[in-house]
C-alpha cells in the first residue's frame, strides 16, 4: 500500500485520512460506486502490530515503560492514561512529530500515524448526541447552535451502529439517546451498587453501562476493509499530504499534493473532490497551509474563522477504593479488548444544566467515565475494589482558542508545524470543580473513599492515598507526572476550528461539512463541530461523515461538483 499511484491517473474523490472519518468517508463514497483515494500519513500495520497485552500488565500504572517511552521520543505519549508498552508503537514519536503551544497553556496531542490512526487505541465507547450537544444556546446555555439537530443525524447513527455492532443496552436517558445495540454489556457487582447509590441519592443522575465497539484484532479498521471490498478503493499509506491543491481560475479543489514519508520524493494525485478527515489539528493545518491567490488565508477561510474556536473536553481523573462488601448481583464475564484487556465500565450520562436549567457559573455540563472492580487482582482478599473515573466537560467555543501555523518551525517533510491554543476560562475552571466535587460525592455516598484527583486545575490528594504501596521515589515521580498527564488534550475529542454553520460570514462549512468557498470540499473530522459536547465524540464523527459523503456523492452523479 505505499507504492505511489499512477501519475496522471485521477479519481473520483480523494480522502485525506484513514480513521474514523476517513474509514466510512471511503466506506459510503465507493458503495456509491465512485473510486477512491485514501492518503495517509502513516504505515500500513503488520498482523503482529495488533497485540495483546500480558495478564499480568493488564491495568496496571506502566510506569517503567513510560519511563522508557519518554527516554526514547514519547515524553508526550507516554502520558496518556491508557498508555502501554504494548500499544507503544501505535503512538508517534514527539521527536519527530513536534507542535508548539503558549507557555502558560500547555496542550498534550496524542497521535499515532497508521492506517485506521487512533481507532487502534481510543477507549471504543460510542455514545450518541442529544440536541443539549447540538443546540448549544437550548436551556438559556451559551453556546452555538449547530446547523443541524439530532433528527437529520439519528438515521446515521442508526446505519453506523448496524454496520459496526456496538454492544450497549437501551437505557431512556435524554442526554444519551439509546441506539441500536447489537448485544448487552454489563456491570461488575461493585458498578451496579455504586448505580444504586448514585440513582438513590441523586434523581437527575444515572448510571449506565458502556457502549462500545469491540476491537476485532484486525490491523485494518472494518469500515476501510468494506470500502478495500467494492474494488473501488485505492489506498496510499506512508503518504503525507501537505497542499490541497486549487483551480486558479474557479478556486475549486483540483487534487492533493503530498510526500513520501521515508525518501521526501513529492507527488501529486487529482480527483473531482477532496474530504479532508485526518483529525481536527492535523486537517486545520492542511487547509491553512493550502493558501493560494483565490484563498490567501488558508483553504475556505474567507469568514476568517478557519482555526478559531479549536476546543477540546475539559478532562479530571479520579482514583478511588470501593468497599468489597457493597456487591450487587452475580459476577459477570468481562469483554476482553485485545489491545486494552478487560473493557467496558460505568458511564454517567450529562445531568448538569438540563431540562431549561442553567447553571449561573458554568452553562455546559460533563460525563463520567469508568470502572470499579475490573482490573483488580483475581479473587483479590483486599477489603477494597479500586476505583477509577474520568470526567470529561464541555468546553465553550472562544475565538481565541485556535490553530495556526508556526511561522518559524517546519518538520522534517517540509509543512509549517501546528500552534496550538487551548486555554481554560473561567467558566470551565468553574465546571471543573464541580465536576470534581460531583465524582467525589458519588464515590463517597456508597461508602467509598476518594485516593486523589488530577485535572488541569493541578493534583488533590486525600492524606495517605496517593499510592501509599509505591517507594517514595516513585511517589515522587509520580507527583511530577500525573498534574502533566490531565491537561488540556488530554480528553482527546478535540473538536472545532473549520465549524459549520448557516452564515458564510460566520462560519467554514455548510450543514453537509461542505465547505462554502469551495464547493467540490468537504471537511468532516471534528474540526467540523460548531461546540465539543460532554461525550465522546467518534460515533458523531462517524455518522456525519456518512452523511456527508452520501452528499457529496450525489452531487457529483448530479454534474452539481
């Protein structure tokens, strides 16, 4: 798959990226029968690429393999919680892979340069959007509306989940409409008392299990292999696209330019349109670098909003003991995810500023994510199951928030690196703690103890609890680590930056993730999303690309592109 394609030799459509967006991009554009050309940056994986961890390191903190990993290029990887000497590879060496950020507003990207890109190694919860996440002025809240509502997504949703089988159950909560669950997931016995407590204690909150995607172990995401299937598809990894190339005369898109990722030779593919799906920061940067005399300020960027209101989910993450006593139910057989060991958990769907209430110190609300019980040692006597919740906030859309290109630095293939603003505001430090506070309050109303907390806010530790088994030089190392590990880009839905909207002037894309100056363009990442929401933002990336495609492939049978 690295072999370049023909020259001269033109496509349909050409797809920047192999992800999540890209995988059903390429997926919805050949079933209607155009042919294809996904680039990407990174490597085709090998079947020993895809491996499964040990019994004994499943859960566990990792600690020297980070330490390694940050000796030999990863001093940014290596933070990600889920971070493991088994999924190094599939992360990008920061070395070679650098960015920029403000002094004072330090941002971790965790990438990984691949085919399939980070569906190797996201956490495969896949929750749907209400209209609290796309009407974002609904309640009194301040917040963009998106140009489209839960209705015009849900039949997408719907044809994604089919396609991919999400295990999940039907649980009537309005702030996470159910969707079509191919098999039910369950609750340890310590989860499900901790959702009777929670549920008793608090009528707004609810506790539920995961939806998720079970890796298949295949080194080839499904959607990809779908697409591979229609004989439609031409797929070119180790590619790294660097200029969207334009019509003079019509400033309409005409091809891709990009370099070969090992020998730097410079090639250049043509199609009838592009989709840009290589991830919000890595497809701002492409069409900010893709100026010309039509488009000066970047691709599409007559508003003056390309790069603005970049966003990423507020994120804490909580450590905490369960007493081994509060059990409800029967054991149950865990799913085991390939890369990850055991797999699913505890969800808390959004409760805060709902149902036309608003909060007077922050206007958006949070989700919970986690487990209790599940990576503990088997048949373990302690008194005491551990607890571990991440929390994840929606942060406003602020102009200043944004993506440029660093004047001064390039990497080593030639593009301008990225500059990434993500800075708090007071109304997320306000979210965060009450987010805080509401995990903690949870945990202790069944009779649990909170260890300590880490969020961008900085590291709160009860007394005793944060790792009292460890040396006291691994505490300390500890310490110096985990406040680094819980900043901002540490959610990983990083979203915004080309929004739709309804208004050229104010916005990059239209309500199909067209772009309005270039028509025969689309761009449906997360850099599409008018606001970041409260949950997981890979199923929504997933539909509207669906979505779009579907769009875009009826223009051009139409003659319209």
């Amino acid at each position: 798959m690295s072999d370049h394609i023909d020259a001269g030799k033109s496509f349909d459509v050409i797809v920047v990226g192999s992800g999540a967006a890209g995988g059903f991009a390429a997926k919805e554009l050949t079933e209607q029968g155009l042919s294809v050309l996904v680039i990407e940056a990174g490597r085709s994986l090998k079947k020993k690429d895809i491996r499964r961890p040990s019994k004994s390191k499943r859960g566990n903190m990792q600690l020297f393999p980070r330490i390694r990993a940050t000796l030999f290029g990863q001093h940014i990887q290596a933070r990600v919680a889920f971070f493991s000497e088994h999924m190094r590879h599939l992360f990008v060496n920061d070395w070679k892979h650098g960015y920029t950020t403000p002094k004072d507003a330090p941002f971790m990207w965790i990438r990984g340069r691949q085919v399939g890109g980070r569906l190797h190694t996201f956490g495969r919860v896949l929750f749907r959007w209400s209209d609290y996440d796309f009407r974002g002025s609904r309640g009194g809240a301040v917040g963009m509306d998106w140009p489209i509502s839960y209705t015009d997504l849900a039949p997408w949703y719907e044809k994604v989940e089919r396609f991919l089988g999400i295990a999940g159950n039907i649980d009537n909560v309005e702030t996470a409409p159910d969707g079509i669950m191919a098999e039910p997931t369950p609750l340890t016995p310590e989860e499900r008392s901790f959702r009777t407590e929670v549920q008793t204690h608090w009528k707004e909150r609810h506790v539920v299990a995961w939806r998720f995607n079970p890796h298949d172990g295949e080194r080839i995401p499904s959607a990809l292999r779908a697409a591979i299937k229609t004989g439609k598809l031409t797929l070119q990894s180790d590619s790294i696209a660097t200029t969207i190339m334009t019509d003079p005369v019509t400033g309409r898109a005409t091809g891709v330019m990009y370099v070969n990722r090992q020998d730097k030779t410079r090639h250049v593919a043509q199609a009838k349109a592009v989709v840009v799906c290589a991830s919000p920061i890595e497809s701002l940067r492409l069409l900010l670098n893709s100026c010309s005399a039509r488009h000066p300020k970047g691709l599409g960027n007559s508003s003056g909003t390309l790069g603005r209101y970049f966003m990423d989910q507020c994120p804490s993450l909580m450590f905490g003991q369960w007493p081994a006593s509060r059990r409800e139910g029967p054991d149950t057989t865990l799913p085991v995810h390939p890369l990850f060991g055991n797999t699913g958990g505890l969800y808390v769907p959004r409760y805060q500023n709902t149902k036309g209430t608003c909060n007077p110190k922050f206007p958006k609300g949070y989700t919970y994510q986690g487990s209790i019980g599940r990576h503990d040692a088997p048949k373990t006597e302690a008194p005491t199951r551990a607890v571990t919740i991440m929390a994840f906030g929606e942060m406003l859309p602020y102009a200043d928030n944004s993506i440029t290109l660093d004047p001064r630095r390039r990497d080593q293939w030639g593009v301008p690196l990225p500059h990434i603003r993500c800075s708090l505001h007071p109304v997320e430090r306000n979210m965060l703690r009450q987010q805080i506070s509401d995990c903690a309050d949870m945990i202790e109303a069944g009779g649990g103890k909170v260890d300590f907390c880490v969020s961008p806010l900085g590291l709160e530790e009860k007394e005793g609890g944060f790792f009292p088994e460890k040396s006291s030089l691994v505490r300390w190392f500890l310490r110096k680590m985990f406040p680094k590990s819980m900043v901002m880009g540490a959610a990983i839905h990083e979203s915004g930056g080309a929004r739709m909207g309804n208004d050229p002037a104010t916005s990059v894309l239209n309500n199909y993730c067209q772009a309005w100056d270039v028509p025969n363009l689309y761009v449906t990442d997360a850099s599409c999303f008018p606001t970041g929401g409260a949950l997981g933002t890979t199923l929504t990336v997933m539909a509207l690309t669906a979505r779009a495609s579907h769009h875009l492939a009826t223009e051009l049978k139409a003659g319209r592109l």
